[in-house]
C-alpha cells in the first residue's frame, strides 16, 4: 500500500466518519468497528470493537505494510477473536482490502478460511472482498466470498474504491434498517449488486411480525435495535 500511502489513509478515514454519520441516521443501529492491518511481521489490531469518535483519524504509522501477505491468517485471527464477541443478533459485516495475494500464512490455509466465511455466512456474516494486483474473482470464489471489487493499484484508482466502498456501506446499512438482518439470508444478496433489494413473500411476512413486535418492544428505540460489527482488515 505504500504507492498509494495518501489515498489509502484519507479514504479509510472517510469511511470511518461515514459509519459515525450512519449512526446518526439510523437510530436502530448501533455502531462498533475493529480494524486490523497485518504484514509478514505481525497482525495488528488498531481498533477492537469501538465505536468511532467524530474527528477520529488513523494515520500512516497505523499501517505500516512491508513484507508479505499472510492474508489467511490475518482473516483467521480476526475473524475467530470477534466471533467470540458477537451475539446471535448482531450484524457483522466483514471487508477485507489487500493489494497483495496469499504468501505467507502458517496457521491458516485456503480451505480453512472457506470454512469459516461459510460457516458464518450461514449466521448473517457478511463477506466483502476488495484487492488489487491480483485475480481478485478467482480469490474471491476460492474464499466463497461473493462480494467483490477489484480496483487500480493507483492514486486514483484507491480513491475510486473506496468512494465506491462507503456508498455501497451507506447502502447496505438503509438496507438494514428497511428490510431487517433477514437480507443476508438471502444467497441473492450483493454488496456491490443492484440499487433496491426487492422484498420477497419471505422477507415481507418477517418484516410485518418484526414491526409488530417492535411496536410491543423497546419504546426507547422505536423499532429493532441492532448492533452492527464492522470488521476491516487491511
């Protein structure tokens, strides 16, 4: 990522204080990031389960990319620790941004990570996958993960994507907030797909008992509450 240090930093800072405006927009959520950056060297965690502060900015020296790309074993990681923190209603959305392939992973492998995406997806996990310099769909589908951006390893291109990336993020969370967690049960379901979900026969019927059962629930709400993870491992 160093080539495309500037653009890198600054859009994934837009994207934080773009999860702190969802917030405000859509009372029945509730917000917490993880961010983790990993290298040859070593996995990080940067944040863990925080809820994002208006104004607050990593910097470069949160990143620090050099060596290799042990990318399964920093999904593996990541992944297995919020898992242990999450409870059956939360919505966990996971984004995995690389400009690198697999190389240098040793706890993990290939199939272990195809494992854990399906298993969780089976939960409501949702999977987005966003690399550069690489087979990005041939990566993807050996993963089982279905959302997909490829972009240019560019200035330009790194800006495009991850303006591209928060829309769909702000998307995805009206989405949430219309339709409920049932969307991601759906195997038709695209972060990056069209621009409306269309309700099914299915999802209408859970709608109508979800909103009954809010009018009878929390009134401090107002309707079901949700607690979104947003897991980002760069």
């Amino acid at each position: 990522m160093q080539l495309i240090a500037e653009q890198a930093v600054s859009g994934l800072n837009e994207t934080l204080q773009s999860i702190v405006t969802a917030q405000g927009e859509h009372e029945d959520q509730e917000h917490y990031v993880s961010f983790v950056t990993f290298n040859s060297a070593r996995i990080r965690t940067v944040m863990d389960r925080r809820k994002v502060e208006v104004g607050k900015e990593l910097s470069w020296t949160d990143f620090s990319p050099n060596n290799c790309t042990p990318l399964y074993d920093a999904m593996g990681q990541s992944i297995s620790e919020l898992r242990r923190n999450i409870c059956d209603d939360d919505v966990v959305l996971v984004t995995i941004i690389t400009d690198g392939m697999e190389n240098a992973s040793k706890e993990y492998s290939g199939a272990a990570i195809k494992k854990i995406v399906s298993d969780l997806k089976e939960k409501g996990w949702l999977f987005v996958y966003i690399g550069t310099n690489q087979d990005v769909d041939a990566v993807a589908d050996s993963m089982g993960i279905r959302s997909r951006q490829c972009f240019e390893y560019s200035d330009t291109g790194a800006q495009a994507m991850l303006c591209e990336e928060r829309t769909r993020r702000r998307r995805f969370y009206g989405d949430l907030s219309r339709f409920g967690k049932s969307i991601l049960e759906e195997d038709s379901y695209d972060y990056y797909g069209g621009e409306d979900v269309e309700l099914t026969r299915k999802e209408k019927e859970q709608r109508d008992k979800a909103a009954m059962s809010n009018n009878a629930g929390d009134k401090k709400s107002g309707g079901l509450f949700r607690k979104i993870k947003n897991l980002i491992s760069k």
